[in-house]
C-alpha cells in the first residue's frame, strides 16, 4: 500500500472524530477566573446586597457556559449573571468574614478557583488594600450607552472612601453632548464643596480639575456629579445593583437603589433621584 493509501484510510477512521464526536483540541483549554471587584478585604453592611464581578481569561474552544461564586469558601456555589464577564450580587445575612471566590464552566471542564480569596468583611473591620496615587472609580465591565434625553440634568455617582485624602476633580465618561459641562463635589446632605466649568471635550472621557483639592475623610457620604444643558450623557441601567467596593471608593447599595443619581432642571443641583441602578460613569479623581 502506498503512502497516500495509508494516509487515506487513517483518514477515514478519524473522520467521525474530525465531525464532532469528540471536541477539537480540548486539550488546549486552558482558562481561569479573576475577580475584578470587590478590592481585597472589602467591608460589607448587613442586609445590603454587595456585588462580586469579574470575567474569565485563557483559552478556550467551546463557549464559557455559566461562573459560580462561593462566599463561605467553597461550602456553597451561587450561580452568576453572564460567562465571560460575570457578577453576583449576595445579601449577608449576619456579620462575619465571608471568603469569597469564582471559578467558570465550559464543555471541556471547570476552572480552578479564582485566586487569591476575597475576604468580604460583613459588618467587620479589614485592613485597608493599597490604592496608589491618583485614583478613578472605573468600576466593572462598560457597557454605557449614549442616552438620547435631551433635557437639562445633572447626573452623579454618590460616594464613600475607605480612608482621608483630597478629590481634586471629577471624572466623566461623555456621551453625545460634549459642549460645556459643570462638575460638583457635594457632602451627602447636599452641602457643595467644589465646582468648576469644564469646556467642551470631543473625546469619550474628561478630567475636570477644581481649583482647589478638597479634603475628604471616611465615613461621610458624598456626591460627584456634573451637570449637563442638553442631556446626551452616557447610562448604564441595572448596573449599581449592590455595593461596589474598590479601593479607595465605596459606591454604596442602600438597600434600595444604587449609587447613580440624577436631578432634572436647567442649572442642574444636587441630585437624589435614581432610576433603575443606572451608572452614569462619574468619579472623583482622588489622591491619598
């Protein structure tokens, strides 16, 4: 027989393989979870729904199929919302540390573990992770969409931080509008403590600096926001459904709505409403 004679046959006998019997290349599935939010050692309030997000890394040759979160270390697995990018919004019943990890599914298998552990301090102390310089609330996965609402609003994020320092301005993702805009920082009970103008921007994103840093400690709640004469801001629904801890922010659950809020009127002011858990992708730019 010669050799394209061999070759034939042994071709034939790995066809039905070839068609779908078994999966091409299982062998090189190689992927892992990674936990984006919460930061390490984040605290957690009791009855407040809190949120783990985080996507999936590697290779893989069929689809990710579902992610599972464990909160009592591996005892119990909750399934997620979404494969590659994926969250889970848990309510702690009672105080305690709950070790938290992720791992994903696909045809071929399961992932290890998300490592290392998250320890979600529920009406606990943690120590405080590192947080660097200059910091943004980017937050998870970005989704926004450029939101048609041509009315006269201002739109915000309320905010806490896990340790003093100074916000020096306000970051904002932009959406169609991108004339003038005027950012705010706001204590919690509607006090302003800051306000610059920022000029029209054609990119997607802006930093608007005030002229003054303003000192800002933990414990307190505050609000950045900007305002925006003809709506066309960038929104998120369904998105700030639980607490988002990431160091050196805290956008809080209040067990209600989440932390996007938003006020109707020419000239803006300080905004309370909030519609659907939206996020309008506003932060403080923060320095320790």
């Amino acid at each position: 027989m010669s050799r394209s004679s061999r070759f034939a046959v042994v071709l034939a006998a790995i066809a039905p393989l070839l068609g779908g019997v078994l999966p091409a290349h299982a062998a090189a599935d190689d992927f892992y979870t990674v936990i984006d939010i919460p930061s390490r050692n984040p605290q957690a309030e009791v009855g407040v729904p809190f949120l783990v997000t985080g996507h999936v890394r590697g290779s893989w040759t069929t689809p990710i199929t579902r992610v599972e979160v464990t909160t009592d270390d591996g005892r119990t697995w909750h399934p997620a919302e979404g494969t590659t990018e994926w969250r889970y919004a848990f309510t702690p019943t009672g105080p305690g540390v709950h070790v938290t990890g992720a791992r994903a599914y696909n045809d071929t298998g399961v992932s290890p573990v998300s490592a290392p552990d998250i320890d979600v301090h529920v009406g606990l102390t943690g120590p405080l992770p590192f947080a660097g310089c200059l910091c943004i609330l980017d937050s998870f996965a970005w989704r926004g969409g450029y939101d048609p609402d041509p009315e006269p609003v201002e739109v915000g994020t309320r905010i806490r931080f896990d340790r003093p320092g100074e916000v020096t301005g306000v970051y904002l993702k932009r959406g169609d509008y991108r004339g003038p805009v005027v950012v705010h920082l706001w204590r919690g009970d509607g006090t302003l403590l800051a306000e610059q103008t920022g000029g029209s921007d054609p990119s997607s994103w802006q930093i608007v600096g005030f002229d003054q840093a303003v000192p800002v400690q933990p414990g307190v709640d505050y609000v950045a926001s900007y305002y925006t004469p003809e709506g066309g801001y960038r929104s998120t629904e369904h998105y700030y459904t639980g607490t988002v801890v990431s160091a050196p922010f805290i956008a809080p659950h209040n067990g209600v709505s989440g932390a996007g809020v938003y006020r109707y009127g020419v000239g803006g002011g300080f905004p309370t409403e909030s519609w659907h858990d939206s996020n309008y992708w506003v932060s403080p730019t923060f320095y320790e």
